[in-house]
C-alpha cells in the first residue's frame, strides 16, 4: 500500500541519533542544525530522557485521563516553576496544531465570542481553527473558510484598535518570533499595546510558543521578552524532545469546567515523562543560557558572510537570508556537507534550530561550509 503522499523528501535515512548528530543506515553523519523540525530540545538520545521513558514504560505507559495522574500535576509545577508564568493552569495535549486549535475554542468559549485576528505569515498548524488562523490559503480547505479569521501585519496598532473595536473578536494569536513564515518580531510598543488593547475589548490574547517555547529562544517563551501576561500560551515541539506532546497555560480568568476541553491521548503518563526529563536537562545544562550565547556567536559570526543579505531571530531561533532562493543551497549542505537546515515560506531564507546543547564548533562547521558553497 503506497503512502499518502503529501511530503517532498529528501533522500536520506536516518537510523541513529545522538547529541547533534543524526546517522543514516550506512553509518554517514550529518549535522543537525533543524532539530527534526524545532522539536530536540535537549539533543538526541540524551541519557536522562531515555533513562526516564524506558523507566516510566516499565511501570505504566498510558491510561485515559479519566483517572488521576500526578504527572500531570508534576509537570504543571515544573513549568510554572522554570518559566515564571505563575498563576496558570495546565491542559495537556498532542501537538502544536491541537494546542492553539483548544486555546482558539477556549478563548471562544471565555468571550462568547467567535472572529480571531492573527498575523501576516502567521503559522499556528494544520487542524480546523488553526489551518483558518495560518496565512496560507494553499492549505486551507473549503471547510475551515467557515471560521471567521481576518490577518493584519504585525505593528499596525491603528489595524489592530480598528478590528477589535468591532468587538466581536475572541482571540489575537501571535508567534513573538515566527516560525515557518520566517523569524519575523512584532517590536515591543506593538505587543504592549496588543495586550492592553485586548484586555479592553474582552479578548484573549493567546502567545503561541509552540515552537518558540521550551527555552529556544533563550528564554522560556520567547513572549517574556515582553512584559505581557498573554490569557493563553500554547506549547508543543521541544516541550518532548520528540515525543508527541503539546499543552497549553491557561490564565485562571478563564474559568475550567468539565468536558470543556479534553483528549485521549493528552497528558499520557509516557509524555508527562518525556516532558519532565526535558525540563530537568534544560536546567541542569543551562540550555537556556546556552541558547543566549550561541544565537549571539551566530548571529556576530553571521555578519562576516558576504553573501548573507540579513541574519534573523533570536536564541537558537535562528535565520540567514541570501539573494536567491535557498532551496538548491539545502540540499548541497546535506548531500555536500551533512548538514540538515530548515526552510520557510521565505524562500531566500534558512532556518536553524538546532538541538538548544549546540556548540560553537558546530556553527562554525555550518559557517565554513557556506563559504564552500558560495566559492
Ligand atoms: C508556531 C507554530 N504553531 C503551531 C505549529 C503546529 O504544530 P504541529 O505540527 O505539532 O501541529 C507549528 C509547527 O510548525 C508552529 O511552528
């Protein structure tokens, strides 16, 4: 039975993984400055993290969330604890789209409202309410037109007070660095002004931090560069290192109540698990200072390349824009150099999110490589 086939692949297998590298089945190693998509957090096949899941599976993998599981609550205090974010509640989940997907319906349910406004080049994933607030029409199907989602270009304050004045919007969505469309920030007066602007007119402001978030950015969420208390904060990709898990913070002003919100699948003992061996790497190792200094070192070294138009992002966030398309240039660091980047819906643009326990060795693998290319 062939595969559904809806992704481009690159010609490469990979059967091992460790630390920042990834090996294919004939032993050939590459370096991986994508992170499997911003999703190895804490690098791959980390003893902590495998010491945890293989214990957590020999005492219990899963069971429905109709029984109580003191993981989850275990977590919820971890998170709170090293991001800062007092005061929220935790609702788990699978992955980043499902996340803004129960945020979007929660900040519906909350306001008794239903318009979303997000962003130019926004990505907030693939499902119902979430593929409606992507700015991409091309993966939008007949179905999610029935939401009602209207995008304005981040720093337009007078777009921003006009739609909300209308007073029909649930919920802003916003990815403080974006992702897929490119590493693109709104600047500070515009988030500031965000959040007062939704606190006046009832609506939520939900931070999407799916891929952002879990230390990337060199803080916990890449939002706390902001003095902003957004009402939602979705999480996903590094929150697991590679198990699927997702969640979202909820404000308490926004009140729970049973059936609101649920899952089969989410808060399952094996991704509370996941998540936890992630958190206590992050801090032992310092990764969030980690990603600090090393997004810095990219981004001075960055500067001594000719032929890069602008270096963008922030932490381990990072972006190299150039004058033509990328696309030719990918491929010849993987199959000339093994190095795997990522793409953007900027075509001129790649996207580096490496495994946040990078070293400047690596960068400067990634750097001399380039200057090979463009000889
Ligand atoms: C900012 C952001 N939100 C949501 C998603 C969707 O996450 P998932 O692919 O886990 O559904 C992504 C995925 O790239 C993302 O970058």
């Amino acid at each position: 039975m062939p595969l559904f086939d809806v992704y481009p692949l690159y010609d490469v297998e990979p059967t091992k993984a460790r630390g920042v590298y990834v090996y294919d089945k004939n032993g050939k190693k590459y370096l991986d400055l994508y992170g499997g998509h911003a999703v190895i957090s804490i690098g791959h096949g980390h003893r902590t993290y495998k010491r945890a899941l293989r214990k957590q599976l020999n005492r219990i993998g899963f069971y429905s969330n109709a029984v109580q599981n003191p993981l989850q609550e275990k977590l919820s205090s971890e998170i709170n604890r090293q991001s800062g974010s007092k005061d929220y509640e935790l609702f788990m989940c699978s992955s980043g789209a499902e996340a803004n997907e129960n945020a979007l319906k929660l900040a519906s349910f909350h306001t008794g409202k239903s318009r979303v406004i997000a962003f130019d080049n926004a990505f907030h994933g693939r499902t119902s309410a979430a593929v409606a607030a992507t700015d991409n029409k091309m993966i939008q199907a007949p179905l999610n037109d029935q939401h009602k989602v209207d995008f304005i270009p981040f720093n337009d304050v007078e777009a921003l007070d006009k739609e909300l004045s209308k007073g029909d919007v649930c919920a802003v969505i916003f990815e403080a660095i974006q992702g897929v469309g490119g590493l693109d920030e709104p600047t500070n007066a515009f988030v500031t002004a965000m959040e007062q602007m939704c606190k006046k007119h009832n609506t939520c402001l939900i931070a999407d931090e799916v891929q952002s978030g879990f230390g990337r950015s060199g803080d916990f969420f890449a939002f706390q560069n902001y003095s902003i208390t957004p009402h939602i904060i979705t999480m996903a990709k590094g929150m697991g290192n590679g198990f699927p898990v997702g969640g979202i913070l909820v404000n308490p002003v926004i009140e729970s109540s049973y059936g609101m919100l649920g899952t089969t699948f989410g808060g399952n003992h094996l991704a509370c698990r996941a998540a936890l061996a992630v958190l206590e790497v992050l801090e032992k190792e310092n990764l969030y200072e980690n990603a600090k200094k090393l997004g810095a070192y990219f981004t001075e070294k960055a500067k001594e390349l000719p032929f890069v138009t602008k270096s963008k992002g922030r932490g381990l966030m990072l972006g190299l824009e150039f004058e033509n398309e990328v696309g030719p240039l990918r491929k010849e660091l993987i199959f000339s150099h093994q190095i795997f980047t990522g793409g953007s819906s900027n075509k001129k643009l790649i996207r580096i999110l490496p495994p946040l326990n990078v070293q400047k060795k690596h960068f400067d693998n990634l750097f001399n490589a380039l200057l090979e290319c463009h000889k």
